[in-house]
C-alpha cells in the first residue's frame, strides 16, 4: 500500500512539473514584444555621451585596461523623444526602456567567428536570436521556426560612399532585413553633417515585433563595429583576455 501510494505521489508531481514546464518554459525563451516599437516606423540611435567613449579609449591605451564604465546609447523617435537605451559594457550590450531590461546582447563569441550577435532572454540569458555571417549574408536564428528564412543583405551606394568621403556618414553599405524574401526593414548610417555618427532602423507596418527588435539590436552592432571600432578593439579584447583566464 504504501509503495502505490509513493508511486501516486511521484506521477502527480511529474504531471505539475510538466504543467509547469509548460506553462513557464515560452517566457524563459522568448524575449517579450516592446510594445513602443510597434507604435513607431523608425529610431536613430546615437552615442549619448562621446567623453564616455574617450574615457574607455583613454583607459586601453594608457594602462592597457579593458574595463570601463558603460558607454551609453540613446534610441529616439523621429520627434527626438528618447524611447530605449542602451548600456556598452565590456563583457555586454543591455537594452532597456526606462527601468525595464529589454534584453542582452552579446557581440563576441570568442568560439564562433561567424557569429555577428546573439540577442539574449533578459533573466535566463539563454539566446533567442543569433545572427552568424554565411557566406556574405547575416543569417537570422532562432530557436523557433517564427523567422525562418529571415536574413540581413548588405548593399553598398556609391552616394553613400561620396557622403562618407564628405564626413556625413561612417559606412558606405546599407542593411536590409528580409523575411521570406521580402524586404521588411532596413538599418543605415544617417548621412548628414550634424548626426554623421548616428544609426537608424526602419521598417514596414507590417513588420513583426521580434525583427523591429532585432533591427534595433543590429544597428547598435553596426554602430559600433563602423562607427566606434576602437570601443569593438577593447570588447575583443575583453573577451580574448576572459577567454585565456
């Protein structure tokens, strides 16, 4: 009798940890909508404060320290509101709106050069996105089946290039976002005297949440491999010197 009951007790607990697993398992793995994002048709994204940046610079080259204070990074609407930001840590990039954590992301994986970033679950840190350069093309994974398909494709202008020679911009190429192939968003350098080192990201009213995020994430990867390589020098760094201790 007691035996049955023991094995009574033990099925009723395996059948609510796998309601609970059920239940819980998508919110650990899935980064929720930012419901900010889809009430807009684009961001810029701009380095907040360029003496952060010239701190960290000043650090590395000075006493060889890839450690530094965060360097911070506004994301504005068209109006020039602040809707997100974001933190540049050395082992990191936090994307937040006001106190909420939005997500991580990672822009080094010592172990994978083909990785380009992976967009991280706020709490659990597991990867939800990854983007891995194949071929010339960025590759969108996730582990669901939502985005399959989904690619960035980069376009070089020779305007742009004429712009960059002018100082109005720091990259000649563009990125266009597809899904089943169809272009659904595009991330490009701002060409202009005044924002010559600002990122913006735009999209289609039908776009999905997860790759408006992920436009987001993306242009703020690109801002700082084109527009900041040094602060990406000292990231690498960081990640090498982590790797070998």
């Amino acid at each position: 009798m007691t035996g049955r009951r023991a094995s009574s007790v033990t099925a009723q607990i395996s059948r609510q940890a796998r309601r609970f697993s059920t239940a819980i398992a998508p919110q650990l793995t899935k980064i929720e909508p930012v419901a900010v994002l889809q009430k807009l048709e684009q961001v810029q994204i701009k380095i907040s404060d360029m003496a952060q940046l010239q701190r960290a610079v000043e650090q590395y080259v000075m006493r060889n320290s890839v450690q530094f204070e965060p360097v911070e990074f506004d994301i504005f609407d068209k109006e020039g509101y602040r809707i997100m930001q974001a933190s540049l840590y050395p082992e990191e990039v936090i994307l937040q709106e006001g106190s909420r954590k939005i997500c991580e992301i990672s822009l080094i994986d010592p172990d994978d050069a083909s990785s380009v970033l992976k967009i991280k679950h706020p709490v659990t840190g597991m990867t939800v996105y990854e983007l891995r350069e194949l071929g010339g093309t960025i590759v969108i994974q996730t582990n669901t089946d939502e985005l399959k398909g989904a690619r960035i494709m980069t376009q070089t202008s020779g305007f742009a290039g004429l712009m960059v020679a002018c100082g109005c911009g720091f990259s000649k190429e563009r990125w266009t976002v597809l899904t089943q192939d169809r272009q659904v968003a595009v991330v490009t350098p701002v060409k202009s005297f005044f924002s010559e080192n600002e990122i913006k990201a735009e999209w289609i009213a039908a776009c999905d949440n997860e790759v408006r995020l992920i436009s987001v994430a993306y242009g703020l990867s690109q801002m700082i491999r084109e527009a900041f390589p040094s602060l990406l020098h000292i990231v690498k760094e960081h990640s090498t010197r982590r790797a070998i201790f």
